[in-house]
C-alpha cells in the first residue's frame, strides 16, 4: 500500500475471491455497480451492506486495508450528503436560513446516499484487490472480444485501462513527493484564498505531468524492447477456465439482484 492508498492495487491472497475467474469478476462487478442503485428503502439497502460485508469475507482483505481506501472519497461524500441536506425539503423541517433547510427527509437522504456511495466504491474496489494486472487484462479482452465484430482493438483497449487503473497510486504517489519537496521549499499550498491555492499548486502540477510523459515514455519502451506488438499472435501462458466457484458466484449475484428487485415491490420507498 502506498501511504495509505488502496486505489487500484493488488493484494496477493489465496482466497476463493482471488482465485475466481477474471471474467466472472469483471461482469459480477458491472452487475452490482448497477444493483446499488436499485434499493430505495434501507433495507434494500441493508442486503446491499450484508453482500458487500459478505463479498469482504470471501476476499479475505484486512479491514484496515479496506477502511484506509475510503480516505480518497471522503470529499465526494461530503459534498453529496451536504446537497442533499439542505436541498432536499420532505418530512418535519429541523431548521431553516434563507435557501438552507434541513428535514428529516433530508438527513434520511443524505444518510442513504452516504451508504450507498461507500458500498459502490468497495464492492467495485474489491475486484483490483483480488486481481493481478495480467489477469484483468487478460478478463477484460475476453468480456470486450464481441467488440472486436466492430473493429474494435480490445486487447489494446484492455491494457490501456489496465495500465491506466495500476498507475493511479503511482500518481498519487508522485504527487505526495512533489508536494512535500515545494513544501520544503517554502511553498505555502495552504493559505490564501482560492486563487491564490490554485497558483501554489501550479509548481506542483507542471512536475507531475513532466514525470507522468517520462514514466509513460519508460514504459513503452520497455514494451517495445520485450517485442510487444499488441494482441495479434499473443498466446497466455495461463488459460481461463471457470471452475464450481466460479458459477456460484453466478448464482449468488443472480440471487442477490433478484432479492434488490422484490424489495422494490415489498418494503416502500423512503426516498
């Protein structure tokens, strides 16, 4: 882990999460980014808690590990809980100023949308966790191939986004060193108005974007010297075969959608 950020990196394991087909990952994850957004009472939302606590057991990734990858969306959540506090105007009106209100109809939603976006982040989290790069190109080239009728370049397409996800504690990374080198400058990052926060931040940026074009340059050139030529003729070492583990998580993700269906249907909304 890299100071704390757990964005994009590989945790090695030997649990039934990290030894669960690429692709049947890749297409469980696409599936429960969208079930997230099914629920519309608490206890749909509750089943959402107790799958995502369930699929943190099967992956076997320390808590700590998965509390310290909230740090990142702290902001995002913040601002959202804010908006819809004081712009959401349902139930009993707590206070009032001006254009601001807070109701318990507010709090609710503020409430459930918080929940809702720290479940959507380690739910989906969980599959770089338990994924090696190699794999989850390699899952990726196999869920996109059907692309490929449309002249699409899924191979390359995959390991872009491969690369670019792996490169994002990298970043963050660089960043914090370049951050505390102006800092030791004398750079003052922290005071002053907005403005004058966006021009501190200027030295920081132009050596990120400098070592970001060098690393990027590196890398290919090290594809280019172990005669990397895209997918055309590229044979895999290991090949994918599904195995039992592999359809119960089908099944459970069948299961587990269907439940977030019927809630819709039994409990009423709150929202």
């Amino acid at each position: 882990m890299i100071n704390g950020i757990a964005l994009g990196q590989y945790f090695p394991g030997q649990s039934v999460m990290h030894k669960m087909d690429p692709r049947i990952k890749l297409i469980n994850t696409f599936i429960f980014i969208i079930a997230v957004f099914i629920p519309q009472s608490w206890a749909g939302l509750l089943m959402v808690i107790l799958f995502v606590l369930f699929s943190i057991n099967c992956s076997k990734i320390p808590g700590k590990t998965i509390l310290k990858s909230f740090k990142p969306i702290i902001p995002i959540i913040l601002i959202t809980s804010l908006i819809n506090v004081f712009y959401t105007q349902s139930g009993t009106i707590l206070w009032k100023w001006w254009i601001f209100t807070i109701s318990t109809g507010g709090l609710n939603k503020a409430g459930f949308m918080a929940v809702r976006i720290l479940c959507l982040i380690v739910g989906s989290s969980l599959m770089t966790y338990t994924t090696t790069p190699t794999a989850l190109t390699d899952g990726m080239e196999r869920v996109f191939s059907p692309l490929k009728v449309f002249h699409v370049h899924v191979h390359e397409l995959a390991m872009m986004m491969t690369i670019a996800l792996r490169f994002i504690p990298t970043l963050i990374e660089e960043t914090d060193k370049i951050m505390s080198a102006q800092k030791a400058r004398g750079a003052d990052m922290e005071s002053g108005g907005l403005s004058q926060r966006i021009k501190a931040f200027i030295p920081v940026l132009i050596p990120l974007f400098v070592s970001s074009f060098r690393r990027a340059y590196e890398l290919a050139t090290a594809m280019e010297c172990r005669c990397y030529h895209g997918g055309e003729g590229r044979t895999r070492m290991k090949q994918l075969k599904m195995q039992g583990r592999d359809y119960s998580a089908i099944a459970v993700m069948t299961v587990f959608v269907g439940l977030l269906i019927a809630s819709l249907f039994v409990v009423p909304p709150v929202l």
